[in-house]
C-alpha cells in the first residue's frame, strides 16, 4: 500500500487545480446541462458524507470520492473539442496525462485498499472460526466429562 500512498501525493497535490478545472468547466458554455449536472454531482459526491463508500471509513472513504470526481471531470473534458480541453486543462497547469495517470493511480489505490480489507476480513473470519471451533470443543469436552460424572453417580 506504501506504492500507492506515494503515487498517489501528486494527485492530492493536484487537487485545487482539479477543483479550480470543475469550476471552469461548470461554466463552460460548450458543455451541455446535462454534462454540467454530471460535474455538479461529481462534486456533491465528492463533499458529502453519505455515499457508497462513507468517508469515515479510511482510505477507501476518501478514494472513491477522488474517483468520482476526477471521472466527472474526465467525461465533461471528452466532450469538449480539443483545442478547448487543453485550454482549459492548461489554464489549471495540468495536462490530459496528468489526469490519466491520476485517475490510474487512484483506481489502482482503490483497488489495493479493497484487497487489503477482504484479506483483514478473511483473516478475522477464519481467527472468528477457529475461536468458535475451539470454543465448542471445550464445551462439548465438558459436557461430556459432566454427563459421563453423572452417569457414575449413584
């Protein structure tokens, strides 16, 4: 996980220019208001705490914000003419390959952050499996010696 966190510090260092490029393009009179209301929804996404994956939930809280929103923004570029894009794109002092690589790295973080949390769970289930199997060794190993103390009583 420590490859991603590094790939992903430019991404966080970009992020006011991504926000500044939202802001732009929300007004670009190109984009329709349906491309608009996408940008609006990526943002919204992005700020509030109800959504697929909670904020409060570390790491992955926050990937999928990033996500949403640098796909947002990805799809209003793609339906901008070029020369536009890359005006807007370079007004923020970005490039459609900082985008790209930023969007991959996310999505590569995203992806290593669920891996990791399906094998903490898997580990815990199997640590939750084994404490129940023991647990009903013991106590059937008792009941047995208390049965059998019962049978030889008198």
């Amino acid at each position: 996980m420590r490859e991603h966190a590094e790939a992903l510090k430019p991404v966080v260092q970009r992020l006011p220019a991504y926000m500044k490029l939202l802001w732009a393009l929300a007004r670009e009179p190109r984009l329709s208001r349906y491309q608009k209301g996408l940008l609006a929804i990526g943002a919204a996404y992005s700020l509030s705490p109800v959504d697929l994956v909670p904020g409060f939930i570390p790491v992955v809280g926050q990937l999928d914000d990033l996500l949403v929103l640098l796909t947002a923004i990805r799809k209003a570029l793609d339906r901008l003419p070029p020369e536009v894009r890359d005006r807007h794109l370079a007004a923020q002092g970005l490039t459609l390959a900082d985008l790209e690589a930023d969007l991959a790295a996310v999505q590569a973080a995203l992806a290593a952050a669920v891996r990791g949390a399906a094998k903490a769970t898997g580990r815990a289930l199997a640590w939750g499996a084994r404490l129940a199997g023991k647990t009903l060794a013991w106590g059937a190993r008792h009941l047995a010696g208390a049965l059998s103390a019962r049978r030889t009583r008198p």
